[in-house]
C-alpha cells in the first residue's frame, strides 16, 4: 500500500502516474494544437481541433485531480541539501505548473465557446460552452491561449532543465523520487 502513497523521500505510484500521464497528454497537445491551428479551412482542420479542445478538456480534468491528490496526500519535501532559494524556486515553479495549464485550458475553453466552436468530447459528449458566442471577444481568448501555452512551454523547458540538473550535476535524488524504483540508480 504504501508504495502508491507519497512517502519523506519518494513520490507514490499515484502521483507518479498523474505526472508521467499528465506530461505525456501535454507533449501530445503541443504539436496537436500547432498542426490543427495551421491547416486550411476544411473539415480537416475542424476534426483535428476537435481532438485538440477533447485532449485539452481532459488534461483539464486531470490537472484538478492531481491538484486534488496533492491535497490528499502531500508531496515529499524537498531535499534538505538545496539551498533555501532554490526550495523556493522549486516550490513556485510546481505551483506555476499546476496553475497554468489550468488557465491556459480554461482559455482555450473559452476561445471555443467564444467563437462558437463548442466541444464534444471525443464525438461522445457534448461539453457546454463557458459563454455564449462572442465575435468580439472570441480574438482575445486566443490571444490568451497562445500567450498562457507559450508561457507554459517556457515553464516546461526550465522544468526539465531543473530535473537535468539533479539527474546530472547535483546527483541528488530529486528525479529519481518521481520515476518508479530502480529505473535511474542512486549515486
Ligand atoms: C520530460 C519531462 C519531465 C521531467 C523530466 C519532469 C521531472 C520532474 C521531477 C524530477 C519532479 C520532482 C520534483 C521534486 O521531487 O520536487 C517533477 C515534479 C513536478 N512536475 Fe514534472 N517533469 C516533466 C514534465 C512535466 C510536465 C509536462 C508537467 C506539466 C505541467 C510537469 C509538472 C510537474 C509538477 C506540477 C511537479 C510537482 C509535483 C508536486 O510536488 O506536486 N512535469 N517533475
Ligand atoms: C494544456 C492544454 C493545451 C495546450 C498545450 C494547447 C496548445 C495549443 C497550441 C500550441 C495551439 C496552436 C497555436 C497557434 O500557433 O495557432 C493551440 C490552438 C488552439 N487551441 Fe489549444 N491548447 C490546450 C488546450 C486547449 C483547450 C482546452 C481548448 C478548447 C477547449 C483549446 C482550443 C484551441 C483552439 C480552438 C486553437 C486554434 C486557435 C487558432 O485558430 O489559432 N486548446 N492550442
């Protein structure tokens, strides 16, 4: 039992397997967005942004509920070999990345409803929109979706840069703890 559960020194299955699914849906979603925004207009584009709005709506959901567990079951604390700055640094940087791929979700949402591209889930459920059609708002939400992804990928690039750094140079166990036993061994 206890290992699916966050322990002092290591993420649990759990939250492993929310990160690991979390980040693969976003390293889809990336690209996805990319190749479905530049197509012509065509049915094409519209089934592809389809799967783009389903993708996004579920990494959505996914992130609430790794905000959730997280709330459930606390993360182990950080090493107490970082300096306390980069605790800090650590700490606002998790929080930047639960917090916005839920805004930038949430503005891609709006965007859809907004331009009147409502989303149904997979072909299989019909989500309501956030608001009615607007025209004239519809331009702004978009913005807002590029500048909260761009946003989002420079996150992940520091992100993984950080993990590199532990992995490589620090040799701490900081990247071990959320891959599951045995995967890296400890130095
Ligand atoms: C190759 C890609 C990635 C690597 C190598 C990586 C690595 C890591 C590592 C090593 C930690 C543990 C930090 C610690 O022990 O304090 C972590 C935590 C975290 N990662 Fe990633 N990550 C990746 C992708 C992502 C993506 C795409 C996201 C999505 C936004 C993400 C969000 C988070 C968050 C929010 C935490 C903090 C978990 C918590 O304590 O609640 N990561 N990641
Ligand atoms: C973390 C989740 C998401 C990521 C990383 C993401 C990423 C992207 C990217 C990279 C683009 C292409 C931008 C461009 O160059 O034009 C895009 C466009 C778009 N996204 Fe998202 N997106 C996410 C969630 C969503 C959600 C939840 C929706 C709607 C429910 C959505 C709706 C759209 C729409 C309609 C476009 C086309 C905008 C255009 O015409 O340029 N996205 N997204």
């Amino acid at each position: 039992m206890s290992r699916f559960l966050n322990s002092e020194e290591s993420y649990g299955i759990i939250a492993q397997v929310l990160h690991w699914g979390v980040a693969a849906l976003i390293f889809v979603q990336l690209p996805l967005g990319l190749y479905a925004a530049n197509l012509p207009v065509s049915l094409a584009r519209l089934r592809w942004l389809s799967y783009h709005k389903s993708l996004g709506l579920t990494i959505l959901v996914l992130v609430l509920l790794r905000l959730v567990w997280r709330w459930i079951d606390a993360p182990p604390p950080l090493p107490g070999t970082l300096a306390r700055r980069e605790r800090c640094a650590a700490r606002a940087m998790h929080r930047a990345l639960y917090l916005v791929p839920v805004l930038a979700t949430l503005a891609g949402w709006l965007y859809a409803s907004a331009a009147g591209l409502s989303v149904n889930w997979f072909g299989v459920l019909l989500i309501p929109d956030l608001i009615a059609k607007n025209t004239e708002l519809a331009p702004l939400f978009k913005v807002l979706h590029h500048v909260l992804v761009g946003l989002l990928a420079l996150l992940l690039i520091g992100h993984i840069g950080a993990a590199a750094r532990h992995a490589l140079v620090l040799r701490d166990n900081v990247m071990q703890r959320i891959l599951p036993a045995g995967w890296l061994e400890k130095k």
